[in-house]
C-alpha cells in the first residue's frame, strides 16, 4: 500500500489492551484512568481477522502494544493466531519486561520474534520512582529471559527528557553495551501539544519516512499517532478502514487530543 505522499504503508501496530501493571509517569497520570469497559476491547478473532486483512493489502509488520500486552489474558494465544498469518515477516511486542521471566519461552514458541523493553534507568529507587509500583529487578529478569529465549534482537526503548547524554540514559547505554542489547532513545513526547522528535536509533517520529497504522484496543484504525484521524473497524468494516486510513494518512504529525499513551501504544 502507498498512501499519497508515496510511502510504503506496511506495518501495522496493535494495542491490546488499555491496561497495564506499571504507572509510568509520562504515561499515566497519578489519579489513575478510566479503563475500557471488557466488551469494547477487541476479541482475539476480531484482531487475527484484521490482520489478515492487513496484510491482504500489504502489511508484512506487525508489533503488539499496549498498555502493557502481557496483561491481556491469553496473550500467547493471540500471538499464535497472528504468527499463523502468512506474509507476516516480522512480529514483535513492546513491553515493560515485567513479565517476561513468565512468558518468553511461550511468546518464542508461540511465533514471536523479538521484543523491545522500556528501560529509562538503572537505579531501583529511580525506576520505582517513574513507574510509581515498579521493581527493576523483574526487568532485568525479563531481559534475561527474553535473550535466552531467542527473541532476538532484544531492543531497549529508553525515554529522555532532552537526549542520550543525560546520566540516566548514558547507564543504560553501558547497561546494553555489556549485555548485546540494542537501544533506542526516545524523547518523552506530548501527544496534547503536538511535541514529538526523531527516535535516536530508530526511524519513528521520521514522518517522512513514517509506514505505520495504528489499531486500538477499541478498534479504531489511526494513520498517525499524532492527530486525531480514526476510523472505527467495527462500524465500517475493515477493508473500508484500512481504504480511508492509508488514504488520509497526513504528511506530518500535529496533535492528538482524543487519545492517550496508554490506550495507543505509542
């Protein structure tokens, strides 16, 4: 697919889930969030046969998302029922890692094929402080697993206010140095006021170059983070959906005032 600015549209995101067992501060606010009720989340049958019709029409990536994905319940399953799609070449996951001692051998045999882990730094009390209930020890644990599962490469998303040089972030970079982890650095974002930048080592916030649609836990189909473009699959169907979304799809970011992080993906 090629939306009209001629990039190649394929790569697909999926959020899961608007929950999560983490409160990060740029992700969450502190009084909490009024949650999807559980009939309008996605089912698994409704998301495989979305996907299926993504890559009818030429997406061959796809990455779950959440909140955190390894909250939804099954959530091997539905990784199963997506590996199973023919003409996907890339499946991946974002997490906070949390979970990942439990499930990565299950996610890998499963059909998995890498993850990328949110890790903003090393100290404990730090990351208790910008997760509000975490333990960095389940992190480190989780990458550990995810390696010796083979969910290769292992990818580390590291959030910064300003860049890579900051204290925090440059012990992370030593962190994946010394374990074969890539990093990516991203600057912390405001979907509100339309602040977003290039992801140091990655190609997102390149809206020149930008391949992805977004689909959420609801299920509306979103051309870009950045704006408040939707389109429900639900009550358009989904070919009509991926039609509009690729069609639409803007030149560049603005803002993005209905949705939040938590419930995108990012």
């Amino acid at each position: 697919m090629f939306d009209r600015f001629n990039r190649h549209i394929n790569y697909l995101r999926i959020s899961v889930t608007d929950r999560c067992n983490l409160r990060c501060t740029y992700c969450m606010p502190e009084e909490g969030i009024h949650l999807l009720s559980h009939k309008d989340i996605l089912t698994f049958d409704e998301i495989k046969n979305f996907t299926e019709a993504a890559v009818a029409n030429g997406v061959t990536k796809v990455r779950i998302t959440g909140g955190e994905p390894l909250v939804r319940k099954g959530i091997t399953t539905l990784v199963r029922m997506i590996s199973d799609i023919k003409g996907i070449n890339d499946l991946s996951m974002t997490t906070n890692g949390v979970l990942l001692k439990q499930y990565a051998d299950e996610l890998r045999l499963a059909g998995l094929h890498r993850v990328n882990i949110s890790l903003d730094t090393l100290d404990p009390e730090e990351f208790r402080a910008i997760t509000r209930t975490g333990n960095i020890n389940e992190v480190f644990e989780g990458i550990k697993a995810a390696k010796n599962a083979g969910l290769l490469p292992v990818k580390i998303n590291c959030v910064v206010k300003e860049s890579k040089e900051e204290e925090e972030a440059k012990a992370v970079t030593r962190f994946c140095k010394d374990n074969g982890l890539e990093i990516r650095y991203i600057k912390q974002m405001d979907l509100v006021n339309g602040h977003f930048s290039m992801v140091d080592g990655g190609t997102g916030g390149d809206c020149s170059l930008c391949n992805r649609l977004r689909l959420t836990a609801n299920g509306k189909l979103k051309p870009c983070l950045f704006n408040n473009i939707e389109f429900d699959i639900r009550e358009i169907g989904f070919e009509k959906a991926i039609k509009l979304a690729v069609e639409l799809k803007p030149e560049c970011g603005s803002k993005n005032e209905t949705d939040t992080f938590y419930n995108i993906g990012g």
